[in-house]
C-alpha cells in the first residue's frame, strides 16, 4: 500500500552503527523503499522485480537522514547584536542579556512571535533539519512561559516538520524575583506546563539555578511525565552533566567546562553529550572536549543552540561544520547531528537514522560527499527533502 522507492546512483549514510561516527556509508546504486511515512527497506544493488513502480532517482546526491536539531530558543522577540559585538571587544558572557530578551518577548504580541519563530523553522526546514527541538525559557513567569509554549505549536502549525518543545522556565531569575521564588513557582506550576511540553530543562548554573534546584526540578518534571535535559557546564564547572547522567537525563548540553574524568562517567552513561559548537566557538569562554567525549565512547549530539543572545543560525549544516572545527571527523559530525540528536530527544529508531521502521525523514544534498560539510561551512544545500516520506516541493 502506497509504497514507492528512492533510487541513487551515489553515497547513502544511514547511520546504522550505534556508536557515534559510525555512519555505514552505502556507494551507490541503492534503493530505499518507502511505505507511507516510513522506510520499509533500505539496500545496496539496482531496482528488482517486485520493487515499487513509483521511483524517484536523486542521480549522483548524497543522502543522509534529515537532520535533527535538538537544541534551539527560537521563539522571541528583540536585538541583542549589540552583546556580540561587546564581546567581540572582550565582554564576558554571564547570561544577563537573557533578562532583555525576556522584556522584549513579554511586550511582543501573539502575532509577532508566530510570525519571527515560523520564519526561523522555515529557515531551518530549508537547511535540511527535519526535526527540532524548541524551548520556552524568554517568558520566566508562568503565565508567559505558557504562552511560549502555545505560540510554538501555532508558529509550527501546517509545517512539515517535527517540531519538540521544552519547558525552560528555570533559564533565568527574574529582576524583580529571586532564586527561591522562581524555584517554587516553576514547581507549583509544573502540571499545567506538561500539558504543552515534551521535555524540561534547566539552565544549571551556581548563580542561576544551582545543583540542588536543578535536581529538584528535574525531579518535578519527571514526576509529570517530562524527561530531563539540561544546560550544563557552560560557564562553570558546577557539576550538572554529572548529575544528568546520575538521573538518567536524555541529553546533557554544552559541556564547555567538563573534564575528561567527567567524559568518561558520560560515556558509561545512558545519557547523550550534546555539543553545541556555535556558541561554543563564539562566546571564547572555554572549548568542550570533544575528543575526549568521542574517544571515550559517549553518544555525542551536535545541534545548533540558535537563540537570541549567543548564537543566532537555526542552521545545522553550520553546526556540522563548525563541530569539525571542535575536533569531530566529519563522520561523527554527521552522525551526531543525526542519530545523535535523535537519541538526545529520546527518538532513537524513529527519526535520525535510515533504517526499516524509521520515519522517512530525507535529504538529498547538492554535494556528493560528506567532506561538503566541512568543505562549504554552512553553505551545503538540499536539493530535495522528505518529510514523513513526502517531499515539500
Ligand atoms: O543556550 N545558556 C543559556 N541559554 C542560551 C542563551 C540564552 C541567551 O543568552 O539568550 C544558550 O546559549
Ligand atoms: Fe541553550
């Protein structure tokens, strides 16, 4: 019923190791079956007797999974180039800035937020990502974080892809609040925010929300049925990326401040290490050991960490190649942009990979080999995307 396939004649990644990096690359020809919305069969060889009479050929393009960006703040309103630029003349990065964006998201209208974070998803729809994550966190009082959470499914409604939502509401204290406060708020208000999230995050930080508020959130969110990911160790080391692996978070992310003792708990861990190399390269406050993480074994995650204060592109051929730059091969790039942000959004089987059973989330590249990604930082294009097996042209 409804099955067609997809033809090539060049380099399939199905991503079909577990570990990271491990991409299986396929040399053409090959041929993907499609049933509905997902993929039936995947093998190396020419079209059978017997193979669906609806075929697509993508010629010589290469062909990865759609790409899986597990860490965006897309949704808000206001500039705030004006930090980059100071910090480009040695300003420190704290987090302060957040509480600006959170005074322009609060004034901005329903319509407004609809409007810039639709044509963000759009932006990053066009560069291949066929699922990503967003999360609220520019709202802070739960009034307004709930409303953050509404407007990204309005922002997503009628587009093709997937679209994950997190409650961030411990992303900053409040100016006219304090640490305690935000805390037993967030907590109080819990049950009505899981109606509307998938995940919960914390922004974990010894002058934000400390260890013993991060666990207790996580504990609430798990309590309602949200699984844990965490900001962790970006400014200071405070022990977060530990803790997240102690509790069994899906992903914990940024990691700029771990050690390589840390690594390796992470990689004997269930938890996946997401590396976010564009605020990592900007913000000069520290490199995530990369090597380490990889070396040691952890499922690595790349994504993108667009938001409105540190990294701005929801672009994840940019984050692939910027990850190279961090000391990733452009297999593990690939894979951890993938698989890997799959695994980090505990979809791991359905999306981030092409294998029998997965949705039939696609890209066909304007390139031939992967080496585009480090090549052409942050301009290899689609060519043709398929989301749920139906191409958006
Ligand atoms: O992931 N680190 C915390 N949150 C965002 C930045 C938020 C902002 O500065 O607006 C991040 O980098
Ligand atoms: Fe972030």
């Amino acid at each position: 019923m409804n099955r067609r396939a997809i033809v090539g004649r060049g380099r399939l990644l199905p991503m079909s190791g577990a570990s990271t990096g491990a991409t299986g690359a396929i040399d053409g020809p090959w041929v993907l079956v499609l049933e509905r919305d997902r993929v039936l069969e995947v093998r190396a060889g020419e079209l059978q007797p017997g193979d669906p009479e609806t075929v697509e050929d993508v010629g010589t393009a290469l062909v990865t999974p759609g790409l899986v960006d597990s860490h965006t703040h897309l949704i808000f309103a206001g500039d705030r180039s004006d930090e980059a630029a100071a910090r480009t003349r040695g300003e420190r990065y704290t987090g302060g800035g957040i509480l600006r964006t959170v005074a322009a998201t609060v004034a901005a209208s329903d319509e407004e937020l609809v409007r810039e974070t639709r044509l963000r998803l759009l932006s990053a729809a066009g560069r291949g990502t066929t699922t990503i994550e967003v999360k609220s966190g520019y709202g802070l009082e739960p009034m307004q974080e709930h409303r953050l959470l509404r407007l990204i499914a309005d922002a997503a409604a009628g587009l093709p892809m997937r679209v994950r939502r997190t409650h961030l509401g411990a992303h900053a204290i409040p100016a006219e609040s304090d640490p305690e406060t935000q805390h037993e708020l967030i907590l109080e208000t819990l049950p009505e925010m899981a109606d509307a999230a998938d995940y919960i995050d914390v922004f974990c930080e010894p002058n934000i929300f400390d260890l013993g508020w991060t666990r207790a959130i996580a504990e609430a969110g798990a309590i309602n049925g949200l699984p844990l990911k965490l900001h962790a160790d970006q400014l200071e080391r405070s022990g977060a990326a530990l803790l997240g692996a102690e509790m069994g978070a899906l992903s914990v992310d940024h990691l700029e401040q771990v050690t390589e003792e840390d690594a390796r708990v992470l990689a004997a861990s269930s938890t996946v290490a997401t590396i976010l190399p564009g605020p990592a390269l900007m913000l000069g406050a520290g490199l995530p050991p990369a090597r380490a993480l990889l070396d040691a074994g952890a499922t690595v995650a790349v994504a993108s960490d667009a938001n409105a204060g540190t990294f701005g592109e929801p672009s994840m051929p940019l984050a692939i190649g910027l990850s190279v730059a961090l000391g990733f091969t452009i297999d593990e790039a690939v894979w951890a942009a993938t698989a890997g942000g799959a695994g980090a959004l505990g979809l791991d089987g359905e999306i981030g990979r092409i294998m029998p059973g997965a949705y039939a989330d696609l890209v066909a590249w304007d390139t031939e080999h992967e080496g585009a990604f480090a090549l052409r930082l942050g301009g290899v294009r689609p060519l043709w995307t398929w989301f749920g097996g139906e191409t958006d042209d």
